[in-house]
C-alpha cells in the first residue's frame, strides 16, 4: 500500500510539470505570432513608401533631370 502512494506523488509532479510546459509552449506561439504580424505590417509600410518614392522619381525624371538627379532629390538631397 505505501508504494501505490509513493507511485502517485511521482506522477503527481510530473502532471504539473507537463501543464507547466505546454502553457509556456503556447505562450512562446502567441508571441511569435504577434512578431511576425508586426513584421507583416512592417513590409505594407515600406510598400507605401516604395511606391511614393518611385511616383517621385518619375514626376521628376519627367521635369528633364536624369535619372541619378531624379534619387537623389526624392532622397532628400539638394
């Protein structure tokens, strides 16, 4: 009788050890989740942009500057 008891303590800790792992299994994927939403919306914004700067070069390509002209103006030079 005193080694079905001992045999259910062992597994007794092993149970919280297990939900103890799987609730840190889940909480690391709905971090890497939201990482890899906010690097989603990270790339729309650079799409954004992209497509302004490229509007800029042509607008100014079709002012008669060339084309090295045309970048460096839409970066933000002289």
């Amino acid at each position: 009788m005193t080694e079905e008891k001992k045999d259910s303590k062992k597994c007794g800790g092993k149970k919280k050890l297990m939900f103890a792992y799987g609730i840190i299994q889940l909480g690391s994927s709905f971090v890497s989740a939201i990482a890899l939403a906010a690097i989603a919306f990270g790339f729309c914004s650079v799409k954004k942009e992209s497509k302004v700067f490229n509007s800029c070069v042509i607008e100014i390509i079709e002012n008669g500057s060339t084309k090295a002209e045309a970048v460096r103006y839409c970066n933000g030079g002289n």
